[in-house]
C-alpha cells in the first residue's frame, strides 16, 4: 500500500493541489480563457456540490461530502488492508481513489468549496467542469471494473502452476519415484 501512496497517490494530490491553487491565484470566479479554440478551457468555477456540479449551492452540501469523503476514505483503507485489491489494477484504482478523495477533500476544508477547471466543448455537450482529482476518480472507477474481470496475482500463479492451467488440483502420484 505505501508504495502506491508513495509514488501515485501523494503526487497526483500534489498536482491537484499545485493546479487549484494556481488557478485561484490567477483567476477570478467564473473567468476564463481557450487553450484550445472551441474546445478546451480553463474556466475556474466553484463547487460546493458533487460530480457534475449536482448539489451544488445546497446549505449543507459542503458539510454533507465532507463527511462522505471521510467515510470513503475510511472504507478504502479498510478493504485495502483486508485484501480487497487483489491485483494491480484495483491497487492503482485504490491509490487515485485515495487522491481524488483527498484532493477535493482539502478544498472543502480551505477553501469552502472546490476548484474546477478543466471545461471541454464536445460539441454535442458541454462537459461539466472538472480538475485533477475527479478525474483520478473517474479513472478508478474505470479501473475498478476492469479490474473485476481480471484474476488477481495469486490465483493466477497457482491455476498456471502445477495443474496445467486446468484450474485444478493435481491428483496425488500412486506410484513413487526415486527422488520421493
């Protein structure tokens, strides 16, 4: 798990963390400007809600996912520690997880609300501004269901191993041999 933490997680916090602020240093609610023509902006926009701005401006919302962020966080460290990450796949899905969690989490505590900045034209939809952290979560998410088709490491060894790949025991040699 450390090294996960250690080597995705803390930098991709840290590149959420270093573009929100860079952003609200250099830009005022609402501004914003083309990096690609018609369909890539940086516009900064405040969240109090959630994914795709749903919730946003409710009274207790920023109260509400905070406490929700801290319970995922919570059940993610649980499950991890249980062996619910069983290969690679889900283990980088756990670590974004971690980051997008934290990432917006520490918005809600300094700033009230969330920084978004990433605003994409798709021309048949306007995509809800987003940042670095929800899109660690989106990839998780992705990586997760990938990650449920996958056999994790072990399992995988063991059914390759001695049994051909049938996926089952080998039966017991009846007969024995010099080197028994």
């Amino acid at each position: 798990m450390i090294k996960y933490l250690l080597f995705l997680t803390l930098p991709l916090y840290i590149l959420d963390q270093v573009s929100k602020e860079w952003i609200a240093r250099t830009m005022l609610e609402g501004e914003s400007f083309a990096v690609i023509a018609g369909f890539f902006d940086i516009v900064r926009v405040h969240n109090t809600g959630m994914a795709f701005g749903r919730f946003n401006g409710s009274e207790y919302a920023n109260i509400a996912f905070s406490l929700i962020a801290i319970s995922a966080l919570t059940f993610i460290v649980v499950l991890w520690k249980r062996g619910a990450f069983p290969n690679a796949a889900s283990k980088v899905a756990g670590a974004l997880l971690i980051s997008g969690i934290l990432g917006n989490f520490t918005d809600r505590l300094a700033r009230g609300y969330v920084v978004d900045f990433l605003s994409f034209d798709l021309k048949f939809m306007i995509w809800p501004s987003f940042n670095v952290a929800d899109s660690c979560i989106c990839v998780a998410a992705g990586l997760l269901v990938l990650s449920a088709f996958l056999q994790p490491s072990g399992d995988k060894e063991e059914s390759e191993g001695k049994d051909g790949g049938t996926g089952q025991k080998p039966k017991p040699s009846s007969t024995a041999t010099p080197d028994s």
